[in-house]
C-alpha cells in the first residue's frame, strides 16, 4: 500500500531531509508535509520544486505551534487523513 500523506518532523537537514527526499521520488504521494524550526532558514528544502510539498513551522517546545501544525495538516490532507508520521525533530532539555 502507497502511503497517501506523509508528515516529517525536523525534515530541514540529515535524516529527516533524505526521507523527504525519498519519499517526493514516489509519484503515488500526494501530499509529503516537511516540518521546520524556521522554514525560511530550511534553504536545501525549499530549493526542491515539487508542488506536494509543504514546509510549514514546527517549534516542539510551543503548544500553539503543534496545534497551528495540527490544523495546517488537516487543510492539507483533508478527510483522507495523515498516513505516516516519522516523528524527527528533537528537543534540548536544559
């Protein structure tokens, strides 16, 4: 079964970046959701120019910015719902 949306956390550079970049060479995704601290900074994931990839803001230490994800996500994949989440991003406990 061809996943039919993926979310990536932490997708900016590394592990999560090569996954996004496997995952857009399969034409049967649709949508391939890449999450940024800062996606303006995100400059090798904004380079890539395919339309079923959004970069939106993911701040982990921020309740607003995990429930302004959640709500971007649901617009995104509408009632056919998320079908993989790799959770990448990490935090630094001080």
């Amino acid at each position: 079964m061809t996943p039919y949306s993926v979310l990536v956390t932490g997708a900016n550079r590394g592990i999560g970046f090569g996954l996004v970049k496997e995952f857009l060479k399969n034409k049967d995704i649709r949508h391939v959701i890449a999450t940024a601290r800062d996606p303006s900074a995100a400059k090798e994931l904004s380079a890539i120019n395919d339309n079923r990839l959004k970069i939106p803001k993911l701040e982990l230490t921020n309740d607003e910015s995990i429930k302004d994800l959640y709500n971007q996500v649901e617009e995104i994949v509408g009632d056919r719902g998320l079908t993989i989440l790799l959770n990448n991003a990490g935090i630094v406990l001080e």
